[in-house]
C-alpha cells in the first residue's frame, strides 16, 4: 500500500472477525481507511474500536478519515441513470471522497428522459473525468463518450431484469463505445472505477 | 402466400438453378415478387427471364414489380448510424417499397454525433412506424425509443469488430430499451423489420 | 412523461419509502399511475396514502385510476400457453388497460394442445395487434405469426426448468421467428410489451 | 463393428487417401458401406475402386450396398421445413435406408405456412418413429411433438441467419419440447438421427 | 390428454391452491394422476382430497392409482452414476411406472468406477430401451452408448460443482456422443426422458 | 469532428471508392487524416490522390499529415506481449502519433518471461498513461496495473489459439484487474485505446 | 477404491443420514476416511461415531486418520492470492495431507502486490508440484508458471464479484497459460487438484 | 529460455520472413529448436538455411535436433480416439520428443469401441503420464482418469461437428473429470500438454 494512499479492505467473503482484526491493524497505522462492500453488522463492530468510522448504508462502504485534506480543484463527475444503480455510484463516490478527491453527483438522467441529461451537460462537460454507471441504461455511456472530451470510466450493473445477464448487456453495450473516449471497469465495480478516475483527476 | 402480397424467396443456401427455377414458377402468377440475400449471378439468371427484374447490389435483393399501386401516405421511417449497416438498410427499404409502403431513409445519424440525429427528428417523428438499425450503435434504438411516440423496430446487426460477437452485443443492448415502445427483430433480418413496419403502417 | 400518459414506476429495486415518496408525488398531479414490479408491503403503503389504489397480486401491479375514460373499440389480445407465464400476462393486462386498452386474453393455448389455440384463433385473428407470452413454449410465437396478419409482439419469460437459462431459450427461439411479422421485447417485459402494443392499438 | 451393420466412415477431417485406404480395407469384408461427410473427389476416387459406389451429392455420402434386402414394413418420417435444411435431411435418408429402413420423406412443411404441415399429417402419424430436421424453425419438433405419439428425434441445423448461433438456437428451442415424446441429437447430425431412429424401427 | 393416458400436472411455479382444485378435477375423472416438482405441502392439500395418493420425497412426485394394470414385460432400464442425479432418477422411475412400465434402476455406475459399470452391463443390455441419468458424468451416456444396441435417452442433470453451468456441461457431452444411439432430452428432465421411453417401450 | 482533431475514417466494410471519396472530401478541410482497417488497395487509391499519404501494412493505417506539430512533452506507453499482438500495437501508435502524442513502444515482455518486464519498468512507469495489448497474455494487464501508479488502458486481442474465443478470454481477465487502475476498450481496438490515452495525456 | 488410499466422500447434495451411513460403513475398514463439502451437522453425527474425526470449517472437510505415515519428504507448494479463496486451499491442504503429503501454503499473494510473491518464491520452487488457486487473480498461474520449471496445477475459484461469471473468467484466463507447465482443474476444485498432485508429488 | 531446454517457436500469426529470421538467430545458439504450427512455406525457407530439419506435415512442426541425448527410460503415453485430432496428436509427440522423452502413442481408442481401448491399457498403465487428445470423445478422459493411476492430462481439440462449439464441450466435459486424477490444457494445445507431460516424466 502507497503512503498517503487510504488502505483499502474488501469487505465480501470475509467474515466480521476477520474485517475487525484487519481493521484494528490498519488503524495501528496514520492512513485513511476504506471498507467496501461492508454490511450493517460489520460496520457495528468497526464503529466499536473507532467512534470515528461513517457508514454509507446504500453504497456498503465504512470510512474512516485520519488525515483531512482539502480536495483537489478539478473535479470527477459521477452520472447515473436509475435509482437502481443508487449502491454502486455510492461506492464511487466515498472512494473518491476518500481519495482526496471533489465529486459532482448526477443522477436520474436516463436516455429515454433525454433532455434531463442534457440540462445536466454543463457540469459534466466541466469535470476534469467522468464516470458512468448503468444497468439498463448501457447507452447512456455511448451518449456521454460523444457529448463531452473527458476521459469516460463507464461501469456497468448487474441491475436490471430479463436479458441484463448480471450485468453482461450493459458490459458489451459499453464495451461497445470504447471509440469516443470511453473506457470500461468491471461489473459493479465502483471502487475500481473511482480508484482509476482519481489517478486521472490528479494527474 | 396471401392474395396482393409479394411472393418473397429467400435465396441463402439456395443454388442459382433453384432460384431461378422457383421465380420461373412466381412469375406465372400475378404478385410482385421480392429476392432476398441474392448474388450477382442469381440476378443474372433472373434478368434473362423477365427484363424487368431490377438489383439492388448494396441489399442484395432482386424486385419485380407487376403491379405498381401507389404507395400509403403515412411513412416508415428507417434510420441507421454507420456505412457499414446499409446492406441492411437496402434490404428494409426494398422490402418495405415493394410491400407498398412509401419511406423515408435516414442514415449516418450515430450517437457520437448527436446533433446530426436531432437535425432530423422531426422527419423520424412524422413517421407512422419507425426501423432503427444499428451494428455498433445499438445505443441507437435507446435514443430514438425514448424520443418518439411511434412503434420502434430495432434491427441488430452483425457488423462492427471486438465484443460485438455476431450482433449478440447489439441484440443485448436494444433488447434493454424495450420499456419506450421499441422490439426487436433477429440479427441483420432487415427483410422481417421492414415486413413488420408495412403491417403496422397498413394499419 | 407525456401528458395524458399514466406515470409509471418500476419497484424493483426500491424501498418502500422510496415508492411511497414517489407516488405521493405523483399524486399531486392528475394523470394515472401505474406501478409494476410491487410487492404487498409497498400496496399497503400506497393503499395507506390512496385508498382507490388497486393490487394485481399475481401480476405484482398496483394502479390508480384518476381518469376513467373508455377503453378503445379495437382490441390487444394477450396469448399465453402455461400458467407459470401468468404473471407476466397479468402485468401486460394491467398496463394494457391503464393505458386505456381493450384486451382479450387468451391463456392455457400451448403447442403441445394446438387444437385448443385453433379453437381461439378467430378471437386472436380480430386483435388489432397481438402479444404473446411464452417461456418453455417459444414456439407459440412462431406458429401464432404464421396464422394472424397483425404485429406480433412476442415476450420470452424466464420460467421454465432446464436449458431455458432464464429466458435464453425462448428469446432466441422467438427471434428465429421474425419474418412473419413477429418482433420481440426484452425476457419477462409483460410491461414493455404492452406499451408497445398499446401505441399501435390508438395508430 | 456388428456383424449385418453397415461399415461407416466418417469424412470430414481426413484426407482423400486416408479415405481411400479405408474403403479399400472395408471391401474386403461382406457388409454394406456408408461414408458420409464426403466429397465429390472423394467419391471419385472410391468410384475408381467400386464401380457400384453411389453418390448423394446434396447429403454428401457415398453408399455401398453389397447386400440388398427388403426394407422394414414399419417406416421412419423425415420431415423438414427448408430447403437449407435439406443436406441433413438426406444425410439421414441415406442412414436410414443403408441400414434397411423404408423412409418417407416430408418437406417444406414450415411453421409459417401450418396447413402444408397438417396436409401430411396422417403419413408423419402413420410413420413408427419421427425425424424431424429443422434450423430456422425449431419450433417444428415441438408441434410434431404434440401432434404423434411416436418417439421424435429432433436434429437442430446451423444454417439460418442471424441469432441461429450455429444451431444453438435450434438446439434449446428443441430441448424445450422434450415433454412431449421428442429428444434431441447433436447439430446437423442428420447420421445419428437416422441411427437411433433405425434401432427404434427395428424394435 | 389421450384416453388411457395419465393425466400429468407440472407443479412448479404453481400455488398449493392451484395444484389442489387441478387434481381436485382430474379426479373427477377415472385415469391414473402424476404430479411432478411437487412438494411437501403440495402432497398434504393432496392427501386430504384423496387417501391414495403416494408422495416420492426424493423424486418430488406425487401419484395417484386409478387404474391397476400389469407393466409390460419388456423394461426400460434407468442408469445413473451418482447420489445428487437422485432426484432425477425417481422423477424418472415414478413417471415410467405410471405409464405402466416395468422398471430397472441401475444406480452407483459411474465412469470412476467403470468396473461396476460392467458388472450391470447384462441387465442395461436387457432393457428394451436405456434412461441414463448424469450431471458431472455426462461421459456415462458415451459409454453406455458404445456398449449397448438399443435406444439410449440421456438426462443432463444441473448438479455438480464447478463448470457444469447449471447442467451445460454434461448437456454438450451427452449431445457428443449421439453418433451411437444416445438421444438427449432437457436438463433434469426425468419425466420427458421416462415418457420418451414408455413410448418406445411400448412400441 | 472538433476542430484541430485529425478526421478519422474506419475502412472496414467500406468499399475502396467509398474510401476514396471520402477521404477526397477530408482532404478540402485542413486537418490530419487517419483511416484505420485500411487495406493495401486502399491505400494505393489513396496514395495516387495525395502524395504524403503513408501506410503502416502491419496496423493497416493510413496518415496523412497537414499539419506538423511538436508532440507533447509527456508519453504514452504501449506495451505488449507477443509478435501476434502487433498489428494492434501498430494501430494504436499511429493513432497516438497523429494525436500529437509522443509514443514509448515497449513489446515483447509477456508473462513468462517476467524478467524482460522488469527491464522496462523505469520507462513504463514515466509514461502518464499506459496502453496494454495482449491475447493470450491477459494476465499482463494485471501486474502492470500492480506495478505502476497510473492509469493504465488495457486492450484484449483476439489473437491466440484455444480457449481465447474471439478475444473473450482476454477480456474477462482484464476485467478483473480494474481495481489496480487498469480500464478496458474494446477487443482489438488500438484506435479507441489511443484516442482514450491521448486525452488523458494532454489533460 | 485402491488400497491404502483413503475412502473419499463428497456431501454435497446428500442428507447428513446419507453421509452418516456411508461413513459408517468405511468406519469398518481400515483406511483413512476424507469427507469434502460437509457442513457443521454433518460433522457433529460424524463425531457422535467416530470422536476421532477432525472438522475444518473453512475447507469444509472431515478427516479421520487411521493410518498414521510419515508425509512425503518432497512437497507440494499450495499458493493464493486472496482470503475469499481460503475455503479452496483448505479444501486441497486437507485433501493433500490426508493422501501423506507434506504441504507448505503460501497465501496473501496475489499480483497487485507481486514483491509478496517474489519474497516466496524460494519457497514456491522448492516444491515438486506446486498448486496455485485464484479467482479474481487468474492471472497468477500464468505469473507462477513463468517463474517455476515444475508442474502447476490451476484452480480456478467462483469467488469474485463483477464479471468473474462463477469462475468463467478464473477458468479461461489460467487455460491460456498452458504453455508454460500449466494444467487446470475444475472451479473451486481443490480436493482434486490435491488428489492430482499427490499422485504426482509420489511419483 | 531455458540451459539444454530447446527454443521453441510459435510460428501462427508470423510471417515466413519472421520466422526464418527468429531461427537464424536461434541457429547460433547450440540448443534443439522446435516450430509449432509452421506451414510448408515455413519449412522450405528453414530447410534452406538448415539441412537438418525435419518437418511433420500432419503436427505442422519443424524440429532441429542439435543435440542428440538417449530419451527417458519412463515414457508418456498419448492416446487419442479419432483421426482428426491426429494434428494435436502429432504436436505433442514431436514435442514430447524433442525435449528428450520416450513416448508410446496409442490411437484409434474411441469410446462406442471401448475393448479397443482396454487392449491397450497394460501400456498406457505402464506410463509415468498420461496424455489423454479428445474433440468429441472428451468422455475419454474420464474413463482412463477412472482406470489409471498416473496423472492424465487432457488435451481438448477444436475438430468435431455440431455442438462442439471449437472444443468447448470436449474442455467442459474434460474439466468435470478432474476428480480422478486428470488435468487439462488449452483446446488444440498439444504442445502444452507435452511440456507439462514432460516436466512431469522428469522428475
Ligand atoms: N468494491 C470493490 N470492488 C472491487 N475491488 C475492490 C473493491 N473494494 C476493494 N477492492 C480491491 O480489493 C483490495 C482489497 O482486497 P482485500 O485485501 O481482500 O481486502 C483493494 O486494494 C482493492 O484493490
Ligand atoms: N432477408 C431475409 N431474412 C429473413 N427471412 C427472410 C428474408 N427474406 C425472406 N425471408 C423469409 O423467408 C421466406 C422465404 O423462404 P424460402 O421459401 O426458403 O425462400 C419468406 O416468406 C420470408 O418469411
Ligand atoms: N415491469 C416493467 N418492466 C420493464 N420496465 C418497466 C416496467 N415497469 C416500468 N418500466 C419502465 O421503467 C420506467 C420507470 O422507471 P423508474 O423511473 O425507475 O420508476 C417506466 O417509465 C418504464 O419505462
Ligand atoms: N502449439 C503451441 N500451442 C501453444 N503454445 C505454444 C505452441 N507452440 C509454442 N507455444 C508457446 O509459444 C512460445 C513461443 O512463442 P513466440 O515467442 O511467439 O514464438 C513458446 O515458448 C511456448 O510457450
Ligand atoms: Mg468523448
Ligand atoms: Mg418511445
Ligand atoms: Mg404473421
Ligand atoms: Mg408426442
Ligand atoms: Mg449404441
Ligand atoms: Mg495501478
Ligand atoms: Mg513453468
Ligand atoms: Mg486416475
């Protein structure tokens, strides 16, 4: 783990001991901390040995902020289409956040309600990168890669009904714009995709 | 084959004396008849025995017009992003002309060029049916689903390179935009959109 | 969201809290709602907040009639083989008629019994468009597209032991069917359907 | 190799000498050969050293009948619905008669045009066991299915055009009607339809 | 439903409710009643309406004996290689004995162990046509294929670890070896393979 | 097209007069060109109506330069394994060089020879953007996003024998290392990769 | 089952009265007894007979050693990235020990922090066979069979989120590092991957 | 490159010229050089420079002994089933022996004729390894991982009909034997399994 960098702890598969004694560890240490993918009763013992740790509910992330430090000028934009995809661009957000980074939320700015997103156009064309989460929405992804000249971290979601595939529709649908700037993570992964925009933003 | 329709043969993985041999038997009848899927030679034979027979290259289509109605007012408007769809585009626009139905084309309309689309909303909004065909682009069907009230079919295509996988990836990725009145037809079938669009615009 | 239009909200995925807020808002305006996707306790909630609301609880529906006007003289008739496609015959029922529809549904039409589909075929030949439902039966799609004249919009359902693979099966099936005015909204879609059907029953 | 079974060989993948050599060897021996997959050099070459050899160009075998007997009373349907599907088709009629079947052969009985389809229906009932063939129109095994109560063997064809994914489509649509009395063999497997079909004759 | 035949209901995706007012009907009439994919409950609500129905946990059937007739004398032989393709395999002894078939079950015969394989080879030889039931050793019905002349009907089962997807594995296996008179039918479809081969059987 | 960008033709499917009517038209305004998946007939029609046009065989690329100006200070990397991976090498340098980047070319330093990577780091790690190329080495992608602390694009190739399907293989593995900084385009696509990396250079 | 190998059961899929009796039954004999995939109640009736038997949780296995050897003096190195693949190694470390080998585990080192990898790789090369199980981290057996002239046997594991498809993409991406003395196992397979390196570590 | 370890070289996807300029160079050095999947081409132009090579037109290999040493006195077997997997059959055999083993090569042991193959099994039990060349036979696997003692590895071919898939069936059916000792490598990858083979006959 890079110094100054948060530590970060992968919170699926691992039991809530296992979560807690890493924890503890890392807090032996002065680095920000970042668990992902934390449930409510992990976030209980963690809060336990650390009054100080947050716990976003919707996005499953537990912070803990050691070193404060004034965000970075520029800023990443954030765009979602539904309030499905609400839990991943959470996840982006606090590890962005914790990054050191200023972040600029978009949401409900799906391609059937077109015009929403196009209100919205400003904002995103001002981010230094953008980051792009959709299940059904795959397209959304295609439209923004065309519509500004930021780099585009597109993240598909395994949200969605019939023939998403657990998010493989969305996958090759963004896979599939990858000529106007527009790069993909994998699936759900809103920690990767923030990880990746932050080098971007601080470049 | 139902009374005033074309007689329509399909001509993969058929030789050039059967084809020739089974338009020899349409042509005693008195129906328009419609050649999918035929090569240069299939047309060949077909010209030496009826002169009127007319080819479209790009489409690979055969038309022989016996009887030359006036086409309905209401039109089918067949819009398509990339170059390399318009095989497909010319098999949809035979189909739906011989089948009666006036059309209007509008190709080179790609969702990294938004603002070429909306120059031409209005012409895909006047339109009683709408076919959307797209390769890359499967984003396509998405936009114009969410921008217009009229039935949208969507067309896969089997073009573009990388994770498009046969059309699989644009089949996918149309399939999630169903919700703002778009269906889809099979890969490439340029032919079964466009018969579908002269049902509805018939109606 | 079109004026005249019912407003829509999809419940998957949401809280409870969250349909609530939302429909209460949707209340404030005069347009009817439908919402799909809706569990018990959300109707419960609703009902709380709108004692008119009404629960299809096969069909997971909840729909508030603000506006009673007649239903149009042309009919959408819903054809489906087995009783596991039911809930999703119930969804296209429900947002067929809240988006003011005549419906006809016929059900328990399977291939393997295609004398009691020929038994209802005059009342399915008089649709002004037809939708067909089918998980383990893709078939149906075929053989119902060969008999009418009408658009048929065929929806492919998730249920279904063995090699359906959620849906797969009968999606793939469907689409091999598309020459004969069939096309195809995305696995379990009884939704998307029939607001497809329903713009081209008012054309 | 039984004793009163034809000797088979399978072609593809070997060379014109390799086959040659082969057939060589099985002369010497009293039994009825059957080489498929073959082509027309191959068949040149065998003609060269058996002046009885037969050539089916279409279903691509060469038949050597060395001991001619009565075929069976009872008789296999093979019914198809294409004429792409017709080099399964007599692959299979080719089996069944080299191994000492009688054969009826019903085609271009397609879902789209049923009537044809009933117009045969008392020879495809009349039949001891059924083959059906089809690639566009898997949905072929599942009617015949519910319409005979004989043993259905089902063979799915890669040829078809969009989502036929090399006969997949066919396959899991096929598999889908197995309730009915049909099973399935492998794709374009014409040979070992007409195998298992011929041991069913035989019972 | 044919006269003499029994009458077969699929309980999955059904209510209790709906399973009892169908049988409720059946019984009304005078042929034998299967019910397969039924559980527990299922059978309880059955039991109050008629004393005599049996209940097979393990295959989840539930049956009812209207008609006592003696089981042919030729026998289907049922094949299965290990403990979890169980199910399957009672699904399959239940629904071929109902049909009025003498039954053999041949189980603990996997590839592993090939030598107990042989040890049964007279009594699978015996069978006027051979069930073989396998999810991880799908290579069984290859062998069982190589080894015996009568028809042999293969169920891919969905259980196993690993890369079995669900049953594709031993699905495309099975499919591979149909050169030899293996047939398949859908995953884990005991009741259509046992159906499959009462026909047969009674040929 | 933004002004100052090259103009950008994709040739594939195209035909050679489009080709050269196209670029004919490109050549009226006064930016860089650059056609992609341009064959060498192409290249010749090309040539015979612009002199400077220069063709890159291996990456299939033509250019043609308006306007020279000094590349940028900062670089991009493009690694890569194997001699078969580098005709998508030679496209994305072109691409990157006619963007007005400066370009490290760093190839042959596959997985097994992990050493020949290590020779290489300090120049990989000055790059301020990094492009990863391989097929059958995916696993390539993974530890360089582990070595390096910037952003990193990774694009599969469809090169390779096996188990690769199409570029499939290499896609899913670069999937999976999207939490180490690493992005993924789509499958053989050097221009997207290059395009991408050239904004996040000139950022 | 061989003598002096141990009496293996795998539980997934039985009752724990299944796995009671069977156990009971090798009880009587005189080998060395593994159960894999058995849970807490499995192993508490397992005691209840044999207060001999050993449980490791993680790895889900019962061990009961009756034949007490010295371990191999070569051994077999069993190596992972990830503490989501803990449940495998345990499973294989069991499953090797109990076969009378000797086992050294080396974990927590996966390709993002390949210097951890480094630091054992003395340790690694030591052994005569070495396994390497990864799920999200397919790319270290390609890293490993780089670095090592021994035989490595992969497991892919079903761990990981995203676009790892029930260890999919583990499976494909360690297939294509075949070249360098790599094989593969099933997903998640570590009894067998352990059972394959004995016969080897004995040779 | 490995001290006595021969050069090898891939030579799919080179041009003649590259690979006549890699062996050049590889001639200065002293050590035996195999070329996998060489064309005829190849070899003319590496005969020109080099007396001394050989070529296996059936395995596409070119092997240059430079350096002659008595093979190991164990040897692997490789036995395969059909002759078109003869090319992979080939290529591990020429590997196998360039890297200085014994190999017994046992072909023609298919599953439908399986006393063939257990008239062969004194030699293959005889084996240090165990190479098992299957396209439609993957059940080959199986049964020789069930009857021998020695470690299999498993070798898929692309070669077969139908749902094959390109080897994707023979590897998944492979994969589902790997209980019983059997590993797998990459489809077509004879030469993977011949160097893993290799390691294994030496230590
Ligand atoms: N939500 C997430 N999605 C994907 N990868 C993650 C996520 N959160 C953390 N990671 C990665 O997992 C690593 C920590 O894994 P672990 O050591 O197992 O806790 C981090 O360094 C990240 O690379
Ligand atoms: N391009 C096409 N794509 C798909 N289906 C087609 C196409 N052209 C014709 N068809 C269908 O094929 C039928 C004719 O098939 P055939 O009798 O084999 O010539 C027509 O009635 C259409 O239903
Ligand atoms: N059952 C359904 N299946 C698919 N899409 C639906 C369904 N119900 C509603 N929708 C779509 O979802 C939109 C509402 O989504 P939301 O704003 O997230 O509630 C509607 O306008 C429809 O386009
Ligand atoms: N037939 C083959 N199949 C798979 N990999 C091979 C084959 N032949 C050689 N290789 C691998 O390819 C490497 C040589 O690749 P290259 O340097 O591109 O010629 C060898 O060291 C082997 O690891
Ligand atoms: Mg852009
Ligand atoms: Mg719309
Ligand atoms: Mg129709
Ligand atoms: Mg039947
Ligand atoms: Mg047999
Ligand atoms: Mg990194
Ligand atoms: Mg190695
Ligand atoms: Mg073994």
């Amino acid at each position: 783990i890079r110094v100054g960098y948060p530590e970060v702890i992968y919170c699926e598969g691992k039991t809530v001991e296992q979560v807690k004694s890493i924890i503890e560890f890392m807090l032996t240490k002065d680095n920000n901390i970042l668990a992902t993918r934390a449930n409510e009763k992990m976030y209980e013992v963690v809060e336990s040995i650390c009054a100080d740790a947050r716990y976003n509910a919707l996005g499953r992330t537990i912070t803990i902020q050691k070193r404060e430090e004034p965000p970075t000028d520029s800023y990443i934009a954030i765009v979602a289409a539904g309030t499905s995809d609400l839990p991943v661009v959470e996840e982006a957000v606090e590890t962005a956040r914790i990054l050191g980074n200023r972040v600029e939320k978009i949401i409900d700015v799906g391609v059937a309600g077109i015009h929403r997103l196009f209100a919205k156009l400003d904002i995103i064309r001002g981010a230094k990168v953008v980051i792009v989460i959709a299940g059904m929405e795959g397209a959304l992804a295609s439209i923004i890669g065309g519509l500004v000249d930021k780099p585009v971290i597109a993240v598909p979601t395994s949200v969605g009904y019939g023939a998403n595939f657990g998010g493989l529709s969305a996958l090759l649908s963004m896979l599939n714009s990858c000529a106007s700037g527009v790069s993909v993570v994998n699936i759900d992964n809103g920690f990767g995709a923030a990880y990746n925009a932050s080098i971007i933003n601080k470049l």
